[in-house]
C-alpha cells in the first residue's frame, strides 16, 4: 500500500535543472529524489508537526543567532547529497565556512553539500524504516551529527525518553529542548 503522504516515482532521469524547476513550479509539495535518481513527492505535514517542526527550527536558529558559527535550514531548503540524492531534512545547520565557500549561483539552488547537523522529525504517516534510511544516507554523505526524532516512542536515535539533546562538538553549546517536542 502507499503512503497516502508519499509517493515514489521510480528514476525519473530528470536533469538537476528540471528537477529543481519542477520543485519551484510545485512549491506546495516537497520532492527529494535518492542517490538512484527515484522521485518522492511528500504532501505538506499536519498540523501537530508543523508545529514541532517549527520548535525545533526556532530553537537551533535561537542557538545559531547568538553564536553565529553556521547557517541554518527549514524543511523547504534542498540539498544535492555527493551521492546526487536531493534532500530537504526537517531541520539542518552549516557551518559558516561552507556557506561562504558557496558562489551566489550555488545558494539560489538546492545546495551542493551535505549539511552538517541535520534533524529529521517523524510524522504520524512517516516509515521509521524509511526515516532511518535518510539518515544513515546523510552520515555517509558527511553528516557529522544527525537526530531521528521519533514522538510516538519518545526516542531520539538511540536515546530513550531523555528531555535534552546536545550539539556535542558540532554545536557547541546547542541543546534540545525536547518536553515541545514530545
């Protein structure tokens, strides 16, 4: 059965041009494409996620707007993986470096990098199976920090219902707050 929330479309062998024009001329609907060139389009999220997704965003730019040590990107932000996998995570942070080593060109498109730190919330309709996929593709792409923010079971990754999340050496200083998101 699909996900009434995401449908797959297999190798569709768009251009990086015509895939990120096909984003622009459909910005109500969130595509990624995988390392294979395999079309998802995701609907937009409900309304409890939204919201979360919101308080995680505000939070890591909080942390970012009193350190500026990088920038940060909301779920509408698309990266080209070194794979060639097109992703958008929930929440994700660059370190300032990287996007200043970006021409102009390069930061009006899907951005030609692997972001840092990237945050991934699952969404009632979401696979944890397919969610953990995205993740392990970010850490071999050159993630150095990733947190797969499970709700339902009150689980980040492998830690159990904790009430915080550090940055440890990627964002120092940064910490989750995570009784809103819960």
């Amino acid at each position: 059965m699909i996900n009434p929330l995401e449908i797959k479309f297999d190798s569709c062998q768009l251009t990086n041009e015509q895939f990120y024009k096909l984003c622009q001329d459909n910005r109500d609907l969130r595509f990624e494409r995988n390392s294979n060139g395999d079309m998802v389009i995701m609907a937009p999220t409900g309304g409890e996620t939204s919201d979360r997704n919101s308080e995680i965003n505000f939070q890591l730019r909080l942390w970012n707007k009193q350190y500026k040590l990088g920038k940060v990107f909301e779920s509408s932000g698309g990266f080209t993986l070194p794979n060639g996998a097109d992703r958008s995570p929930d929440a994700s942070w660059i370190p300032l470096e990287q996007w200043n080593n970006l021409t102009l060109k390069q930061r009006q498109k899907f951005l030609p990098l692997c972001p840092d730190f990237v945050i991934e919330l699952r969404s009632p309709s979401d696979s944890l199976k397919t969610l953990q996929e995205k993740m392990q593709e970010y850490m071999e792409n050159g993630t150095k920090l990733g947190w797969l923010i499970n709700r339902k079971d009150k689980q980040v990754e492998i830690l159990n219902n904790t009430t915080t999340l550090s940055g440890e050496n990627v964002l120092p200083n940064f910490v989750l707050e995570l009784e809103l998101i819960w």
